[in-house]
C-alpha cells in the first residue's frame, strides 16, 4: 500500500523549487499490531 501512493505521488512529478530532485518526494513507514499475539 505504502509503495504504491510513493510511487503515484513520484509519477505527478509535482514542481518543488527547494528540492535538489526537482519535485514532491514522500517516505511513508508503516507498522502492524496483531492482537492476541505476545506484546500485542
């Protein structure tokens, strides 16, 4: 999922003066929490 919105926000090649790439940029970090588990 996260790869996916980075890669279309990436393909708009949105303008970003202050970037030395050029364009809009994200990092996206996700985690995942299974209940019932130990810790969870």
């Amino acid at each position: 999922m996260a790869e996916g919105v980075r890669s279309r926000v990436s393909a708009l090649q949105m303008p970003h003066d202050a970037s030395p790439i050029g364009f809009i940029t994200i990092s996206i970090g996700l985690a995942t929490l299974q209940s019932g588990k130990p810790g969870g």
